[in-house]
C-alpha cells in the first residue's frame, strides 16, 4: 500500500566499505514508512555503552537496497565537500563555534539567574529588604559570572548532511537509475521472496541467527514478535528429509512457522510450511 | 541559523544541527532508555494497538534522533591522518589511554577503530582539515579493507560496549609454544619491531604494513620447518636454532680458537670482574657436555663465592642477557643437610644396584664361550618366553596388537588396540599453508572488572576474534587448524555478523571418554 503513493522523498544511501548505510533521520523515517526494517549498527549517543538499543546508522538489506533502488528512490550520497571552499568552511566553523559560545555564556547567565531568584523568593516572600538583598546578589552575579571554554556545550554531529560546513547541496539527492541488477540466482531469489512478503504487508529482517533468510512479522517489529522463518529455497531443488525436519524442529523452537519460499517462473512465490502432527 | 529556518521547508536537511539553546539544553538530558513494552501477537487494526504503535515509534525515533552533545572541556581533541590511517591526540588523553592507543616519536596514536568508537562514546572529537568529522565521515573515512572493514569494526564496537580490552592481532608478536614453555623473552627486535603497538618514528600504513611483515614471517617459518623433518625442531625461535648442534657442525669453521680445544669451562667459576675480558663466542660453537658444567650450589658451598658468574653468552639464546646471580638467598633455601639413610634404606639402595646388575655377570651367559652360544641361550630364553604363543599368529610380519599374557590397565589396553588414534585440532596444523582466506582480527581481554590489563604487559588474551558473516562459507577443518594454530592455547571465537546481529561460534576440541568398568 506505501508503494503506491508516489515517493515523497529520495532516500540518502551512502556506501561504508560497500555496505549501504543511512544518515539522516529524515530518510530512516523515510525508509521505515515503506516498511523497510533494516539494522541499527552505531552506538546510541544517550548510552554509547551497550548493545541493547543501538543508534544510527542504519544497515540495509541488500533486498531492502535493491528496493529502494527500483521504486528510485536510492540515491548515492557519498561526495564529499569540495576542496576549493575548504578555507571558507573553516572560516565559517569558527564563527558559528564563537557565536555558539556567546550566546550559551548569556543562556548559562539566565539560567543562574533564575535559579537564584527561585532560591531567593521560595524562602523569603515578603519584605523589601530580601527584594533588596536580591538585586545585590544578582548584580554580583553579573560581575563575578565567567563561562569558561571547556564548558561550552559542542555537537558531535552524528550525520554529515546535518554538518552546516560541508554545504552540501540537494544535487545528489536525485534518484538514481538502478545501477547493477544481480545476477547471482541466489539473490534474485531472495529478492522475490522479499518483494512478495513485503508486497503483503509484512515486514522482514533478517533471520541469520534463525537459521533462515528472513524473519516475518505481521507488523512493525517494534510492536510485534516474528511469525514465521522465511527459507529461500529454488522450485528445483531436491531437499534431504533431514534438512527440513531440522529447520522445522528448529523454527518450533523458537514458536515460530519455517516457511519454505520458492519463487515461481511468473514472479509469484510458493509457500510451504511444516508443522508437527501428533497422532495419539 | 539552524534554530530559525526550523519553520521553513528547506530546514528538513539541515535541522540535525543544534542550536545553542538546544546545546544548552542538552546539559539537562536524561540518560535512561525507555522500557519497552509488550509486544501485541498480531494486528487487529484496534486503535489500542495504533495508539501504542504511534506511541513507541515516537520514542524510537526521538531516541535515534538525539544528537551527542559534549562539553568542549569533556572532549579530546585528535586529528585524522589519512596517510598513516591513525589518528593523532591533539590533548591529553583521558581515560580510555589505559586499554587503547600507542605511543610512537613522542606523540599519541588512535587506530581508526579506537577513534571512532570514541567518538561512538563521546570521548573524542576528531578533526580533519580543521573541521571536526562527523560520525559518518568516522565510519566513511576510517573504515576499509586496509584499515578495519565495517564487519569488523562492528564486532570491535560490540565488544567494546560489553566493556572487553580489544586490540588488533598481530601474529608476529605472538610467541610460540615453545618459547612461552621456556619463558624466553620475547625478542620482539629481531625485527626491528617494538612490542606490539609501538612503532617507529616514522609508521607507515598499520595494516598493510604488518600484513606484509606477517606474511614474510610466515613463509620465511614455513620454509624453515619444511626442511626440518624432527617436530622439536619446529619449534625452535630462529635465535636459539642458530646455536643448536646441527647447524654448528657445518660453522665450526668460524668457531672462536677458544672452543677449539673443547675444554671450556661454560660456566665461569671465576670471579664477576673478570668476565668482561671474555668476548662473546660466536653463536656457533660445540655443545660438548663433559665441558658444559652447571654450579652445584649445594656441594661446592665453599668453594663458590656468594656471587655466581654469568654462563657463557654463546650458551645463551638471542638476546637474552643474564647478570650476575646472588647465590646466597638461594642457597639458604636449599636443604643442605648430608642425606643419613637408615639401614633398610641402605639396604634397599644395594637391593638396586644389585637387580641393575650387567649382563656380563649372569652366570649363563659367563657360560657362554662364544657368539654361537651366546645366540643359542638368546633363543632358548626367546623361546621360553613365547610358550603359549600360537606360532602363525606371531612368527609373521602381522601379529597381533596385544600378548594377553602381558598384564597391563584396561585403558592402556583399550589405548593399544585402538587402531585409529583420534587426533586433535592442532595435529598436522603448523604444517598447513597459511591462507589469506580466514584470519584473527582482534585480541579480546575480558574487562576491568575482571582483570587488571594493562597495555605494557597484556598478558594472555581470553579469546581472539576471527569475523565472518553468514554469507561466506563455514570454516572448513584446515581453516580451523591454521587458526588454532596461529592462536595457541588462547581459543578462536569466530564473529558471525548477520546484518546488525552479531552471533559468536567456537569450534572446540573433544575427546571422547572412554569409560572403563573394573
């Protein structure tokens, strides 16, 4: 249903040792509209040290890339600023770094200042004398106030779109041709069987640790548990009984259905699963 | 800027960009990740259940969102130097010196990986061209085959986050079985290489620079022991081979005069002053043994002075330097009472002597006036002992595996008549060709809180990470047995990086047990 509306917004793919990579909040929201999952990969800035909730980036699965890539809506942003206004960039970072500090030593002055005046009128409530007292304090605090400049608060810019100094234009936000179809069997395969699930609503990630090619959820995985092991398989391929009995022993495990995913000769896919008949 | 074109359209890219008050504001913020709740089974398009969708995607997106704000004073600052692929500490280092980063020419080194964790943690803040890298010019610009590829810094980064020590491997330093058994030390400047991390003034690309030094290394070693067929020779490091017995045959030629008697008194009774005078012999020399004497401290009490001498720097191996040994405490420690037997003990002892007694004083053989006869006795001795065994089971070239009249354990014999001997992971592994395929990317040290590490002396690594991802192959045997091999007795976990999961495997030695019942 997402991919029916025309593409609102190219999504910024940028390539890290061949590995697509998205940024900027902007297209993992993007991303994750179209019902694409892929794998947070960065520390969370909140709490860099743990691996239970990760941050950005974003790793796409080759079938997620693929995806994007077709509906055109991938775009390589890999280009870097341009050495000629490299002097003016860094002009510009120092100002904008002074200008930052200005306004933070006034912001971290105000903010001293009505902490004060929050002490001062919760114990004294009346009197002209602690209104006086108070003037005095304050005044003493706008001459004795410094702001020093470790203290100054910076960003460690997590993207670098977001990086005002390398003014990347929206240029390379056009979308791209499909660059390389693959034509290893194996992915095409599994590109299918990507395509169709995720053309049925389902969302998908993949399913290494599972044995299988795909997890499928029947919503956001955020919300949802997985119901189903996807295994590609091809229509012609002849399976040993002993395979399939340890994919199914295994996908009733973990509680969830194997599904056996052939992709067919007219672009559809055929679907089989197993399941443990007890006869008593 | 940033904070006032919030409204317009164009702000979309640019709105990652904090605006002083934000930055202010980020003092403030909370640390706590919020809980996740229970997932639904399945959508029944209830508006509950849109209601809670809405709600943890926005507190998912607001927590991929946060930016990392550091106070200036918090931050080191380094700069990227694509050159070298290492980053330089522009300040002092903080905490995280303690288990990363190297020194070399007087000035502080990051690997990429270190660098971009840290910057991951908000500990340092990198800069090129004097402007500061973001974490995705981080992971573009740091990241690649020569440095750490993307898998491997993401394993390097989970393990870190789970608090491990994770350094780079570096097969060079490692030292061999062998050499830890002797507890030689290591000769690290055989190379002209410092410990592991340090480098020289001037390093060259990390990576390919120890690549291609391991490389060398490993063929020069593969060479050596292909041409050594004893498995204890295999073993030797270079310095001590130079001075074993075989090569030395073929040197005596440049032997100093001074062995040439063979009289040498290794190890020099002598006084401490006098040793100077001594020039260190060649490496190749004789090892005569009747010359080669070692202190008995117990015996010579007054002969020795308090201060033993140093051996003979020729009996030395490499680059081993031994001072002068104050024996004193040593001897102390030594029981140097005369051994008083009791009479049964003595008896015993002539016991011995007399059950060790020669051939030439058995009366039979005294008997005996010829070879002739001699050989006669042999085989009527031979003769009475193979009584009771079948002739055509045991006078041809087969015989059976076991004489059941030989009493020996139920697993010895179990042992003996096993006909295929199982064998272990590192049988037959130093004779592999090393691959380029499979090799061990990272050192792990358990954390802190664990044990001390310290990055002068690492000490034994708790594992060594080979990465790999479900899309490449299984290791095979011969790939298990070069790693296992490359990491002796420290085991190989191998990383299986499935997109943003990360699975950790190992592929262990097992015996069967045998079970005996008596």
């Amino acid at each position: 249903m997402e991919q029916d509306r025309p593409p609102p917004q190219v999504v910024g793919v940028t390539l890290c040792d061949s590995a697509p990579l998205l940024w900027r909040v902007q297209d993992l929201k993007e991303v994750r509209a179209r019902g694409l999952v892929g794998g947070l990969v960065g520390s969370l800035p909140r709490t860099p040290r743990q691996n239970g909730r990760l941050g950005r980036p974003l790793l796409l699965l080759p079938e997620e890339e693929r995806l994007l890539t077709e509906l055109h809506a991938k775009a390589n942003a890999n280009q870097g600023a341009g050495g000629v206004q490299l002097r003016l960039q860094v002009q510009q970072h120092q100002e904008e770094q002074k200008r930052s500090f200005e306004e933070q030593k006034i912001i971290a002055l105000q903010d001293r200042k009505s902490a004060l005046l929050r002490a001062m009128t919760s114990s004294h409530t009346d009197s002209a004398a602690s209104d006086e007292s108070l003037r005095g304090r304050l005044e003493a605090l706008d001459r004795s106030f410094t702001f020093p400049r470790s203290a100054l608060a910076v960003q460690l810019s997590t993207s670098r779109a977001g990086l005002h100094h390398c003014s990347e234009d929206r240029a390379f936000l056009r979308a791209q041709q499909p660059i390389t179809v693959q034509d290893d069997p194996r992915a095409a395969a599994r590109y299918q069987v990507f395509g169709d699930l995720r053309g049925r609503g389902f969302y998908l990630t993949s399913a290494g640790k599972f044995g299988g090619d795909f997890l499928v959820y029947p919503g956001d995985p955020l919300r949802f548990h997985a119901h189903f092991i996807a295994v590609v398989l091809s229509l012609d391929l002849s399976l040993s009984p002993l395979d399939v009995l340890a994919v199914a022993r295994l996908g009733s495990n973990v509680k969830k259905t194997v599904l056996l995913c052939s992709p067919g000769r007219g672009g559809g896919v055929l679907y089989t699963s197993l399941q443990w008949s007890g006869m008593v | 800027m940033a904070d006032q074109n919030k409204t317009g359209t164009d702000a979309k890219f640019y709105n990652e960009i904090l605006s002083p008050s934000e930055l202010f504001a980020a003092r403030s913020r909370s640390h706590k990740i919020p809980v996740r709740g229970q997932k639904d089974f399945f959508p029944d398009d209830s508006d509950e259940q849109r209601q809670r969708l809405e709600q943890s995607l926005t507190e998912h997106w607001s927590l991929i969102s946060e930016e990392r704000v550091e106070k200036l004073g918090n931050l080191v600052k380094a700069t990227w130097v694509p050159s070298e692929k290492v980053v330089e500490l522009q300040s002092p280092a903080g905490k995280f010196w303690q288990t990363m980063g190297f020194s070399a020419g007087g000035k502080q080194f990051l690997f990429p990986e270190e660098a971009l964790y840290l910057m991951e943690c908000g500990n340092v803040q990198v800069f090129y061209q004097e402007l500061p890298l973001s974490i995705q010019d981080g992971y573009e610009k740091f990241l690649s085959s020569s440095t750490v590829r993307l898998q491997e810094y993401q394993v390097f980064g989970h393990l870190k986050r789970l608090g491990y020590v994770v350094l780079r491997f570096d097969p060079s330093s490692e030292t061999s079985s062998y050499a830890k058994q002797l507890n030689l030390p290591q000769s690290h400047d055989r190379s002209g290489k410092q410990l592991k991390r340090k480098r020289s003034a001037s390093p060259t690309t990390p990576s390919s620079h120890t690549e291609a030094q391991e490389e060398s290394t490993a063929d020069r070693m593969e060479e050596d022991t292909c041409s050594r067929e004893s498995q204890e020779d295999k073993k030797y490091p270079e310095s001590h081979r130079a001075i074993s017995p075989k090569t030395s045959s073929t040197q005596t030629a440049t032997a100093s005069p001074e062995d040439g008697g063979g009289g040498t008194t290794w190890w020099m009774e002598d006084v401490v002053g006098e040793r100077s005078d001594q020039q260190p012999a060649s490496a190749a020399s004789r090892w005569d043994f009747s010359s080669i004497f070692f202190p008995d401290l117990g015996a010579s009490r007054e002969l020795l002075s308090s201060c033993l001498a140093s051996p003979h720097p020729s009996l030395l191996p490499g680059a081993l330097a031994v001072g002068v040994c104050d024996v004193d405490p040593w001897r102390s420690r030594i029981n140097l009472r005369d051994v008083k037997m009791s009479l049964k003990e003595q008896m015993r002892e002539e016991e011995k002597r007399k059950r060790r007694s020669d051939i030439n004083k058995n009366r039979e053989v005294r008997n005996c006036r010829n070879w002739a006869e001699y050989r006669e006795l042999m085989e009527r001795r031979e003769e009475r002992r193979s009584k009771g065994r079948p002739a055509h089971l045991w006078d041809g070239e087969v015989t059976p595996l076991h004489d059941p009249r030989q009493p020996i354990p139920t697993g010895e014999l179990l042992d003996k008549i096993s006909v295929i001997k199982s064998t272990n992971l590192l049988e037959g592994a130093s004779r592999l060709q090393a691959s380029d395929e499979w090799r061990i990317s990272f050192n792990v040290y358990q954390p802190d809180t664990v044990a001390d590490f310290k990055k002068s002396n690492q000490g034994k690594p708790y594992a060594r990470m080979c990465v790999c991802s479900f899309d490449g192959p299984v290791p095979d045997l011969r790939a298990i047995k070069q790693l296992a091999f490359r990491s002796g007795d420290v085991p190989v976990v191998f990383a299986v990086v499935d997109y943003g999961d990360i699975s950790f495997y190992t592929f262990k030695d097992f015996q069967l047990p045998t079970d005996v019942f008596l």
